[in-house]
C-alpha cells in the first residue's frame, strides 16, 4: 500500500473511504428518482392562476386549491427529465440550455486567454505585489459581489469568474474552496439580503402587493450582519488553511488543483509582453461590460455568451496565436467545463419531475395550512422554514416567489404580520437554500469547476448555515414587534 493511500486527513477520514461519496450527477439522479417516486404518493393538486400584467406572469389565485388528476412520473419520464431540463418547450423556466451554453463559452473563452500566457504571468506579478497583504483580498472581492447580489441578483453570471479567481486564491496560498467561497458566499449573501434586487424583492413585493421599499432597513441589517459574518468565517477558514495546508477540506486534492488550475505558473512573473498586458486589459474590460449589460442593459445569457465570443476573437488577434491554435484553445476550455454544462441541465431536470408530477401547489396548500392560526412570532418563524423547504424545490428566486407570495402574504394578513416581513422571510429561507441546493445550476456549476465534492461542501458551510439561520429568524422575530 502507498503512502498515499495511508494519508488521514484532519478530519480523520482517509481520502478513498471519503471519496466513496457518489458524485454530483449520482446525486442529482437519485433527487430524479426520489421526486418521481414522491408523484406517486403526494396528492396531485393546483390553484387557479391568473395572469399578473406587472409581473408579466401567471400567478396562484389564494383559497383556489384543488385536487386534479395524478401525474405519476414514470421510468421515461425519469429519464427524460435530464433532457427536458436542457431544454422543454412546455416548460421553459426550467430550462438550462441557454446557462449550459454560456458555461462552455466561458470555457474557451479562458481557453483562449490561458493560450497567450497572459494570465498566468499576472496571477504571479500579482502575488509578488500583494505578499503578506493577501487576506484583504477576501472582504475586499466578497463585499463586491455582494452589492452585485443585493442589487440586481448576480448569480448564473457569476460562473464566469471561479475559474479566475480559484489560481489566483490557489496562487496566495489558500485553497479552491477559499476561492469558490469568495464569490459563492459573498453574492449569495447579497441575494439573502435584497435590497433592490428585481429577481427576488421586486417580483416577491409585486407579488404580495405591497412597495419593494416596505422592510428595506430589516434587510439592511440582514445584509450588513450576514456579511460581517460570512467574511469572518472565509477569512478564518483561508488564514487556517495558509498556515497548515493539510487543514484544507481538500487537501487530497492540493497536487492535482495546482496542475489544473495553475498549470506551469509559477511565483516568479516572467517579464509580460506588450501583447499580454494588452490582452489583460481587453480581459478585465470584457467582465465590466458583461456586469453593465446585465444591471443596466437587460442582457442575459444570448447576449453574455456573444460578449464573450467576440472577446475571444479579438484576445486571439491581439495575441496573434494563429487560426489552428485559437481553434484548438476554444475547444479545449469548453471540453474542460463540459461536465460543468452537462450537469447545470440534470439539476434542472428535478423540476422538471416535480411540475409534470402537479405535487409543488400540493406542497404550497399544505405549508399554508400548517401556519394558520398560530402567533405572529411562531407565524413568520414557520413561513420561514416553509420556503427553506419550498426553496429546495423551485431554485429559482423569481419562481418562488411568483408560487409562494400569493398565497402566503395574503396568509400574513390573518396572523398580524406586516406583508414586507413575509417578503423578508421568502428571500432569507431562498437566500440561504441557493448556497447548497443541489437543484441550483449555480452551485452545482461552481463545485464542478472548483473540484469540491459535494459532501465536503456541505461539511464546510454547515456551521455558517446554522449562524446564518439564526440571525435571519431573530431579526425576523424582532420585526414582529416593529
């Protein structure tokens, strides 16, 4: 037996036994399977609907439940869920065809970039410059995405830049999971606290009937606390595992993610080429553009993935790496996060089940019912943990809150709670579901191309979880007396 295989980590499991746990697709499958199954058993129901002119979509009518006929999901639909969460014209919202696709561009696209040695020679004139001031970057980068998550809802978007900042975070001595943390923690945790995000307060405040400005300095103090505390404990997580690499969660993995992500880099820059400052300019300027089409223009992944298309025809210009090898560094980067597109559909796939299956108004009526009548405390604490649940099954912000505010703001009325409190609970509970649901193309896509197993993610966010969850239900509590 190798040395190798003798190695225990710190948490006391060797590496192979803690491999064991199935893979990302292994488990996005089961989830298929266990909805299916769920179809068979959970009452087919729905709402009538009707359709909201300012939200553009249609919307459960409260007191409307019914019970409709079953839809049982069976063996095919099981496996053609995975396609039909690519794509399926009877169900678009839940299509990732379009996130897919991005995903692969954005994989030439670095392919492309990576061809001309530009960014390897910058990561390390980086690190020369930052030594020993290399901490500042993680409240520094995490309080930008931050605003980009509280303002406008940055997330699918944030894909396109794990595997920038993953070499660079590798290249300061930390780890891969430090660097999927900066930006999956810090955007996530300025969704948890909207403000003005159009995706979840906006929608979820039409949809309750009430002004998206209604309970603003709650989740002010949301926002602010949540990412005092999501700093501290990246920050604490990086400074361990700088100090004793074999801290990391993923320190099995170390030689194999300095190959991949950092390649033949190494800390000690060569001189940069005129070319390859040209092409690091062309590359930071294609990323604040993708971030004004997305806040200010309306773009979405069409118009992202064609930014980055052309961008990698003029970085291959100015770079002048030639026809054949430009061709062959875009089809390279795409093949390496093909699995990353691959998987973004199968999660996609679970909703797919759930909504052929009619279960997800059934789940709605019967949270609904289970709420009613209790304290206003216990009320806002329960609708809470309602939409952790509901969030597990519809990722999608904007969807949740279409299927949920309807029905439970008007809920609120009967307990004595102020409907923007409602609205605060729904984007807490959502915010907090998309850091680990494996139903989000977000964070399936962000450990697929950090190569974090899913189990060590979860090993690592938990105890964050539970402070996080906390402070959303006292300041919750709080605003009952408000």
């Amino acid at each position: 037996m190798s040395d190798t295989q003798n190695v225990v980590s710190p948490d006391g499991i060797a590496p192979k036994m803690r491999d064991r746990f199935p893979s990302a697709f292994t488990i996005l499958f089961a989830l298929i399977v266990i909805v299916a199954g769920l179809t068979w058993i959970v009452p087919a129901g729905q709402y009538d609907r009707v359709t909201n002119e300012a939200l553009g979509k249609d919307t459960p009518v409260p007191g409307t439940y019914q019970t409709v006929d079953s839809a049982p999901q069976n063996i095919f639909d099981i496996l053609r869920a995975p396609i039909a969460g690519f794509y399926d014209p009877a169900n678009y919202a839940a299509n990732a065809i379009d996130v897919s696709l991005f995903v692969l561009i954005i994989g030439g696209f670095l392919g492309v970039v990576n061809r001309t040695g530009a960014i390897d020679n910058g990561i390390s004139a980086a690190m020369v410059r930052m030594k020993g001031r290399e901490k500042w970057m993680i409240p520094i980068l995490m309080a930008l995405f931050a605003v980009g998550g509280t303002t406008y809802g940055m997330a699918e978007e944030t894909l396109a830049f794990y595997a920038i900042l993953i070499p660079v975070m590798i290249a300061a001595g930390y780890d891969a999971v430090t660097g999927v943390a900066v930006i999956l923690l810090g955007a996530g945790i300025g969704v948890l606290g909207s403000t003005i995000n159009p995706f979840a307060t906006t929608i979820a405040s039409n949809a309750a009937g009430i002004p998206f400005t209604d309970g603003l300095t709650l989740r002010l103090t949301i926002l602010a606390a949540g990412w005092l505390i999501c700093v501290a404990f990246v920050m604490r997580y990086g400074a361990r595992v700088k100090a004793d690499p074999s801290r990391s969660i993923v320190a099995d993995r170390r030689a194999d993610n300095e190959r991949h992500f950092r390649g033949a880099a190494t800390d000690t820059p060569s001189d940069m080429t005129g070319r390859q400052k040209l092409v690091l300019v062309l590359f930071a300027a294609t990323f604040g553009v993708m971030i004004w089409g997305v806040a200010l223009q309306e773009w979405w992944m069409a118009e992202m993935s064609m930014l980055f298309i052309g961008t990698s025809l003029v970085i291959g210009t100015v770079a002048w790496i030639g026809e054949k090898p430009f061709v062959e560094a875009f089809l390279s980067g795409a093949r390496d996060l093909l699995g990353v597109a691959l998987i973004i559909g199968l999660a996609r796939g679970i909703v797919v089940v759930m909504d052929a299956g009619r279960i997800t108004d059934t789940i709605l009526n019967s949270s609904e019912q289970a709420i009613m009548g209790t304290s206003e405390v216990i009320f806002i604490n329960g609708m809470y943990w309602i939409e952790v649940a509901m969030s597990f099954l519809v990722p999608s912000t904007s969807g949740l809150a279409v299927l949920s505010m309807p029905i439970l703001a008007p809920v609120s009325d009967f307990a004595g709670v102020d409907r923007s409190l409602a609205v605060t609970a729904y984007q807490s509970a959502s915010g907090i579901v998309n850091l680990i649901t494996p139903t989000s193309a977000v964070v399936v896509g962000a450990l697929a191309i950090g190569r974090i197993p899913y189990n060590r993610w979860l090993r690592f966010i938990a105890p964050l979880l539970l402070v996080l969850s906390i402070l959303s239900m006292a300041i919750l509590s709080l605003g009952t007396f408000l």
